[in-house]
C-alpha cells in the first residue's frame, strides 16, 4: 500500500502560498443568505414602522405592539435609534439596582423587578429580557418609556455618556432624517469615540496627579523587570518614579463583561505578590469602576483582594483619592 510524502514547505512557499492562494475574504454563502434574509426582515419591519407613525402620530402603544408581535421587535427599536443591545442590559441593570424614583417610575420597575440584594445582582441575558417582553406588559411599556422618555431623566442624563443619551431621542422614533444621520454618524464613529484619549479613565487620573503636581510615570517597575520579566506587566501609574515607587496605581474601567475579567483578576494578585516581594513598602492601589464589574462580583471580589485600597470615579472618591496620595506619598510631603 503506497503513500505520499509531503515534504516540508521552505518560508518561501508558504510565504507564495498565502499570497497566491489568497481568498482576501472568507465568507459562509448559506450563513450570508440566512443572515441577508434576518436584515432584510428588520428593514420591512421597519417600513412598516413608519407607515404606521405616518397614519397615525407617534404613539407609544405603536411601539408596544412592536415589542409585542414582532420577532426581532426588539432588535428593530434598537436598530431605529442605533442603541446597543449591550447598551441597553446595561440600563436594565442600573434600573434594577438604582434606588432613583422617577427612573423606577418611568419604567414600572416593581411590576417586574423583585427585591435584589446589591451584592448578588447578575446582568440578565438576551433570553430573559426577551420572555419578559413577551410576557410582562409592564416591562415593554418601561422599555419604551426609556425611549421616549428617559434623556429626561436627570438620573440617566448623569449616569450615562452624552453619546450614548442622545440615541434616546424621540426625533429618531419619529424617523426624521437629522435623526437618521445622526445615527448613522454615531454607528460609524463609536470606535473613534471610544478610542480617543479624552475619553480614557486614565487621562482622568493623569489629570488630577497633574493638577497637584504630583510626579508620574509610567511602564515596568525595575525589580519586576530584571527578576520577573515574563510575569511583569506595564504599570499604569507609579509615583513619583519607576525608580522609587511609593504608590502604584492600575485602572480598570469595564462598561461591557468578559470572561477575561477572571484572567484580569488573577494577574493583579499575582502583580501584588510580586510587588510585596520586590517594593514592600510600596502602596499598590486600583481604580475599579464600571457597570461591567458591578455585575461580574465573583470576580470582583478577588479583584480588590490584589490592592491596599481602591477608588471609583465617583465624586467623593475622587477627593478620597486625593487625600490619600497627599497622606501616602513622601515626596510631596517633603517637597
């Protein structure tokens, strides 16, 4: 019984190979049609939307009857104000664990929330949201008071980004066309939006150490470098210097969950026994905020075992932090 013998390719073959049999995009054909077809439905169901509001005025009980009868109802509202379905299981959850009145009452929170204790909230997924739609009339009604009503929540208006408050905009259920552009930008900048500097919790933190001329930089602590170089990881903050750190600061801002939030925590206790090991004196602190952790507590909790202290982005935290690099850095004590 013969057989081939395959011999190995030279770096040149392979490298002609990926070229010259290059696809330049892979696609499924059966998976475009089937989802062609899913689009095609959001936008027909979306047409009808409008005819409706065309005859018969803007009416929340339009909407409501969307959320009803329509399969993709849900994914339509969402796609008509470019509001993310992450973005919303965020709301949901802020609504659930948020003791603000008129928010509970603009949504008919006890219609369909029972009593949670903060400390063991779990976001809802994509089919629990779905069963109560169908299933809790109150819950739809809520849903779509967020859409009409919720950029006039001073609770939400300071709770969430001007970005994404601006999607909750009655001119984009209406269908009119600034509206409609303006979602269309917003889709197509999210990424340059998040992206940008300003926008990042460590320029927050970069600017208050500035404020009081407090001294930073940022990268590899010395020792961890020389002696744990493939267990090491770039620091964000360490004051006053890489040479003498007195305080080491990381941040960790999550609005979206991930199952690296476990990984995430068990390399800051790792880092921690490091820098006990290494900077014994040092103060090891972190910033960790974001609903992303707020519903991700299990590990939370073994997150903050890695830090001295931690600090949010909330107002009094902020101060508190202020207050505690003032107290725990001896260069600016002696300056």
């Amino acid at each position: 019984m013969g057989f081939l013998l395959y011999l190995r390719m030279t770096a040149q073959e392979k490298f002609k190979t990926v070229l010259e049999k290059n696809t330049f995009y892979f696609y499924n054909a059966t998976f475009q049609e089937k989802y062609e077809s899913y689009i095609n439905a959001l936008n027909e169901t979306l047409l009808v939307l409008k005819n409706h509001i065309e005859t018969q005025g803007l009416k929340k009980e339009i909407f409501e009857n969307l959320l009803l009868e329509k399969e993709n109802g849900l994914r339509a509202l969402l796609a008509l104000t470019g509001f993310a379905n992450e973005s919303l299981k965020r709301i949901i959850t802020i609504v659930r664990v948020s003791q603000n009145k008129e928010l509970s009452k603009l949504l008919y929170k006890d219609k369909w929330c029972e009593n949670e204790s903060i400390d063991s909230v779990r976001e809802w997924g994509d089919s629990k949201i779905e069963k109560l739609i169908k299933n809790n009339a109150f819950f739809r009604k809520g849903i779509v008071n967020l859409f009409f009503e919720g950029a006039t929540i001073p609770f939400l208006s300071q709770t969430l980004p001007l970005f994404e408050l601006k999607k909750l905009s009655i001119s984009k259920l209406k269908f009119e066309i600034s509206a409609l552009v303006d979602t269309l930008v917003r889709y197509k900048e999210k990424g340059s939006y998040a992206g940008q500097t300003e926008n990042n919790p460590e320029f927050l933190i970069k600017t208050l150490l500035e404020e009081q001329d407090i001294p930073f930089e940022k990268g590899d602590l010395q020792e961890l470098f020389k002696n744990r170089f493939n267990e090491k990881r770039t620091m964000d903050f360490l004051l006053p210097s890489k040479e003498n750190p007195q305080i080491i600061i990381e941040c960790s801002f999550l609005v979206t969950t991930s199952s690296g939030q476990g990984d995430k925590s068990k390399t800051e206790v790792n880092i921690r026994k490091m820098i006990n090991e290494f900077y014994p004196e040092a103060k090891f602190i972190g910033f960790i905020d974001g609903i992303g952790w707020y519903v991700r507590q299990s590990d939370l909790k073994r997150m903050i075992e890695a830090f001295d202290d931690v600090f949010t982005f909330h107002k009094e935290e902020v101060e508190r932090f202020k207050k505690y690099v003032k107290s725990n850095l001896k260069w600016k004590q002696n300056s």
